[in-house]
C-alpha cells in the first residue's frame, strides 16, 4: 500500500478545513506559542541525538570496560576510654 504526499490523500479542500478546524480549536493566540514549544522540542531532541551519538555504544557503558568495585571502609574501631568498661581499676 503506497500513501501519497497528504495533498493527495486529503486534496485542497481537505487541508484548508484541516487548518480552519486548528485555528478554531486552538486559537489564534495559541498557534505562535504551540508552534514555538515544537521548534524548542525538535532542538532539544536533536541536542540529545548529538549528546547521544557521541557518547558511543547504546547503553552509555561498554562490555570491554568493567565498573570499578565500590570501596569497602572498615568499621571504626572502639577506643577505650579511662574509666569505662571492664578494664578500669578501681
């Protein structure tokens, strides 16, 4: 099935009542604004396909390079003070 340019499918008429039926449904004031969100979109998904493809492989990490373990600290050790415990002399 082959679908052609929307001219054609929808015709001249078609298209006219198509934009007469956005500009009643959305206003004439809200055209310039929704217009604009869809310019900024289209830039910021170009700007992440940029960002993206420069990373390198899908995923962000690659299988040659391992994740370093996480370091593990010991747990502070108890310091004795004078006078506490069993090993003060009284």
């Amino acid at each position: 099935m082959h679908f052609g340019s929307p001219a054609e499918i929808l015709g001249v008429d078609g298209i006219i009542v198509l934009v007469v039926v956005v500009l009643v449904l959305f206003g004439s004031t809200q055209i310039p604004k929704l217009a604009r969100s869809l310019g900024s979109a289209q830039k910021e998904f170009k700007k992440g396909l940029e960002e993206g493809g420069a990373d390198g492989p899908v995923g962000g990490t690659s299988a040659a390079t391992p994740a370093a373990p996480a370091a593990v600290n010991p747990p502070p050790q108890p310091t004795d003070r004078p006078g506490d415990g069993p090993s003060a002399s009284s």
